[in-house]
C-alpha cells in the first residue's frame, strides 16, 4: 500500500536534500515545485520517484545542481541557453523566462538550452506561458531507448513534447506526450503490476514483437507513436527525430544515440560530440497574432465542440488534453500524494545518507 | 495504364489554367509549381489530380485565384496574412516570404494565415527555408474527417506537419506527414486497387472498427496516428489540434468541425466562426542559434548514423525523412509523371470547358 504524503511535507522533504547538493534555497525551491508538479500531475514517473536518481548524478559528478544557467547567445526571439551541467529542474524555468521575456518584445521567443539534464515533465514548462497570455512550447531529448522504424537500435529518447494553450472560462489546453506509442513510465507501471504489455509499444532486440514490460533490461527497444510501419510508426520517428535535433543539434547538445543516461550506473557514451542533455523552449505572445480575448473566446469555443463531440461509449466522452491532470492536481493537492513502498525505502535511504530529516508517515 | 507526360508539359498545362481562373501569370506559375511538387514528390493525391477541384471551387464563387494576400498584422517577429479568399497555393508561399523576412532580422518568423484553401503539400511551403539556411515549418488545418479519440464524430481535418532542416554534405532532413495514422490519399489508393485497408485507420459512423476504405463516404472517419486508445491515439489527437489551433484559431480562419470542405459540391459548413481554412508557417534561422556550418556538421552526423543503425531486415535500411520523395522528385523530373486514366479524362474535360489546349500525350 502506498503512503499518502501531503505535498508540503515532500516539498519540504526535496527542497532539503537539494540544498544538501549545494543548490541555494531559491534553487532548491525551483527544482521542488518542478520535480512534485509531476507528482501533482499524476506522471508519478516522473516526479519525487527520481530524486534519488538526481542525487547519485551528483554523487557521480554527472551533475553540478548548483550550477547557474548562463545565457550565451542571443537574437530579438532567439537565445541558446547553456546549463554549465547543472540540473533540467532549474535550467528549464530560467530558459523558459528568457523565451517569455524575447516574446515580450519580439511576439515571439525561442530558446534552445545544452549542458541540460533531465527537466521534469514537460508541460510545467509550457504551463509557464499561460499567465502571460501566451502558448508555451517545451521539448526535451533524453537518453536512447527508441529504436526507428525498420532498425534494432536505439537512436532517441522518447522525446516529449508540449503545448500549453490559454482558454477563457475554460481551463488551458495542455498537450505534454512522448513521441512514443508508450512512455517509459507506463512499462514501469505494468512492471510493478506483473502484467504484459499490448503488443506495439516495444520490440525485443533483433526487433520482433513482445509483449514483456522488462524487454528494456536485454536489449529491446521503444517503438515510436505508430508502433509499426502500417500504422505509421514512420510518424513517430520523424516527431522524435525533430525533438532530437532541435533539443540537441540546434543547442549544441548530445543528440541521438550520444544523451548522455539517467541512471548514473550506467557508464556515458564513449563519445560525446555535444554538451549534456538539450531543450527547446518556446513562448509566443496571443496578440502578436490577435488580440487575446478573441483568441480566448474562440479557444472556449473549440474546447465546447470537442467536449460536445459525440462519444462512442457515452461514459467516456472526449478528453481535452490538460483536464486529467488538471483534475489530479487538485485533488492531491488536497489529499495528499501516494508514495509507493519503493520510492517510500529509497526516499529514507537518501535522508540518512545527506542528513536529511525523515518525511513525517 | 497511366500516361507518362514530362513536368514541363503539365506546367504549362496548369499555368494555362490557372491562368483562366483570373491568374496573373506570376500567380499561375507559383501555383503550378507548388502544385506540382505533389506529383514530383510522389503525393499524388495532392497534386495535378486536385487541379479539377480548384477550379470547381472558383466556378463555385468559393475561391477566388486572383485574390493578392495581405499583411495584415505584425510583430517583429510574428505577421497575420489574410488570403483573401484565395490559393492557398499562393498564400502559402508568399506567407512563407515573410516568414524568412522576419527570421532574417529577428532570427524566426512565424505567420498565421487566415482565409486561405489547400495549399497542396505542407513540405514544400518548408523547403523555401531550407536556402536561406533555415529551419521551415509549414502547417495547415483542413475539412473535417478525423474522430478524436473515444468519439464518433468528424472534428478534425488530417493537418499536417512539415518540417526541413538543412544538412551539409547530406540532403536536408523533410519531414511532411498527417497527423492521422493514414492520410486520405493512401485510402484512395487503396480504393483504386480495391483492397481492404489495415485496421486502425478508420472506423465506422458508430465507431467500430473497419477495413472499408470506402467508410468516408457512410459516415465514418480517419482515426488519429496511434489509431487506439491502447496505441496512444490521443497523442495523434493532440498533434491534429495543436495544428488546428495554430492554424484555425490563432490565425482567424475557421477550425475543427467549421473548415470548410474542398469538394465543391459539399455544402458550407452552416455557421463559420473564421474565415477559410488557416495555415501556421515558421521560419528558424540556424545562426540564430549556433553557426550554420557547425549545425551541418552535426546533422550529417546524425543523418549518417541513422543510416547506419542497425536494420531489423538487412535490405531494409532506416529511412531519412525526405529521402523518398527527394529520389522520387528526380526521377520523375527525367522520366515524367504518371497520370491515372480518371485524372487524365479530368484535366481533358477541365481543358475543353476553360478553352485551354488539351495536353499532347
């Protein structure tokens, strides 16, 4: 049974460790509400689940989470942001404000970050946006375990993208996917339930079809959003691939089969031809099209049709991208956030190692 | 049998029609040669094969060719074009213009176009970037024939993505590709040789699933890529409305189940909230964001280690995205373009109703 934490103990619990890897309190308080808005969210994945990975990246000297990002390169609506090793937690807000800054004034801002690491979940950068009546726009690369269509290897990270659209009376439009048929963390998922897996979300390492949510472990690989040629798993390899080099080539990043790993026991590429993990972060301002109340209005429009379109299960209607997360967010929010067993022991282990306090259960 | 006709025959076959329309002959050719890089490129079902249902929907008085589109808002790094009820074979290209203009002085250009029609194939309205050592992004939202997922209901069109990023020694990476599992085209192809379609590409008007290629014209619909909900056919769903959004929504045009229908002989939709269809085009300067000789570099590294990823078939390779079409495009350019019977009578018939001297074969 998992235990249910109320979110501000865990951010208490996060902002304390990080601080222990030399981040300021400021910092530290970034990388938290970043880290647990996956937990929020329900991508548990991608949330409090990792910060025992994110320490021994440290440990390892993978990573340097005091780092400050530094800005290196800049025109009217672009800039290359360079994460100088430090954490995707912290580097991601601070490239996302200079594109929301760049937008400001240009209508639009693009920023592509290098020397990143892993940044959370997508969409709370994109979600950054939102208050400022603009679409925000975040991408990330990471480590190789997609294999493109018609090969073995694994040539890309499952590669997520996201877009964060303002609405009127409705809530945001918020799209945050991998460019997979499954995410890693839904193999995780079916891992823990000892469960197999449709067929179409992985294949074994000569590239025949499987269904064991452990293929990863001897060799297999992710299949892109498609899952196969006749349905156009084509597709998914290009989305991947543009997610590749935009957060990669574009920065000055490692791309490809060169992103550098997450889990610091496995050894780096032996060569590397760019700087960490990349990003690519975009902002752009509503009224450099139109003015943000006709957008607005007409956005409540199209989420109305959508939500009104007819289901074919009337139980399950149409889901607008955001809603379920939406929902989940408030929810743990008020009640608490449930913290598996497994997390629960490593999340222990990791305060007795920095001298951090215990999370009150 | 199809007849085999040289490029340059069809060209002036189409300018001639074009210009029958109310073309300037600037417009006219501009027209034909977006046109035409359907046929080039091997997209058959977007090219001369469509020329019919331009001029139907001239003579319909829902299109007018000779319309000139309009800036008529800008950023620096932003614009809004209307089309003027125009091609959109010639508001894409002249909003892709401004696109590189602003990219020229604010490192990206970004034009939302409203009030535009089909603008044939999105990869090459990209490819305009790929000279001036840019990134091209071209996007378009069109009629409605796809479901979101866990609805029966037509809401979206196929909307397509395009993206070209130029390499050194390579050949620039083109990707151009529907949001959906299977584009229209591949159904019509599929009609022509009268074999039944793979499952999940459509279902029936009650949302079951169907091998019909046929089920368009009794109510079914397109399924989004991933096809299931098993497959992540919410993520096809999220791609087609961030395309629609961008280029219904944010530009003025019509969107989702609005966008008016390209068949002539389809009724308007009865309410319209925008104007015409919508497009989103962008244009990425590389040294906006690090040198553009340094950017190539590393793309032909990652293009040629794609190439060399190891295939799951050794006759098999991976393939780059634009590849095909590319050898297509001078294949066809050498030894002509083939036209199927249908097409071949219909360009006879629209030749003798316009006046315009029937094509020599």
């Amino acid at each position: 049974m998992p235990k249910i934490i109320p979110y501000h103990t865990l951010f208490a619990f996060c902002v304390s460790v990080f601080e222990k890897t030399g981040m300021s309190l400021s910092q530290a308080e970034t990388a938290s509400r970043v880290l647990l808005s996956a937990d929020l969210r329900g991508v548990d994945s991608h949330g409090i689940a990792r910060l025992g990975g994110y320490v021994r990246l440290w440990m390892a000297g993978r990573m340097n989470p005091a780092a400050e990002p530094e800005l290196i390169h800049e025109t009217p609506s672009t800039a290359v942001v360079d994460g100088h090793q430090g954490s995707g937690l912290i580097t991601a807000p601070f490239a996302m404000e200079v594109a929301i800054h760049k937008a400001e004034k240009a209508g639009t801002g693009w920023v592509a970050v290098q020397n990143s690491s892993h940044f959370g979940i997508a969409g709370i950068h994109a979600m950054m946006a939102l208050e400022k009546d603009m679409i925000g726009i975040a991408m990330t690369n990471a480590s190789p375990l997609v294999a493109p269509t018609f090969s073995k290897s694994r040539m890309l990270g499952t590669n997520p993208i996201a877009m964060a659209i303002p609405a009127g009376k409705q809530p945001a439009f918020v799209a945050d996917f991998a460019t997979t048929t499954a995410a890693n963390g839904k193999l995780e998922i079916m891992q823990r339930l000892k469960k197999p897996i449709p067929e179409g979300w992985v294949q074994t390492e000569s590239g025949a079809a499987s269904t064991d949510p452990h293929i990863l472990k001897s060799g297999g690989a992710i299949l892109p959003l498609g899952s196969d040629r006749e349905h156009s798993s084509h597709k998914g390899f290009m989305l991947g691939s543009m997610v590749d080099i935009l957060c990669g080539v574009l920065s000055g990043a490692n791309y490809g089969k060169y992103v550098p790993p997450f889990p610091a026991y496995v050894p780096m590429p032996s060569f590397m031809p760019g700087k960490g993990i990349g990003h690519f972060l975009g902002a752009m301002r509503i009224d450099a099209f139109r003015t943000a109340d006709e957008f607005k209005m007409e956005m409540d429009q199209w989420i109305t049709d959508m939500r009104n379109a007819e289901p074919i299960d009337p139980d399950q209607k149409v889901i607008i991208p955001g809603d379920p997360e939406r929902q989940m967010e408030a929810q743990r929010m008020e009640s608490g956030i449930p913290i598996i067993p497994g997390v629960w022991n490593d999340l222990h282990e990791l305060g007795e190692k920095l001298g951090v306090e215990k999370i009150p259960d």
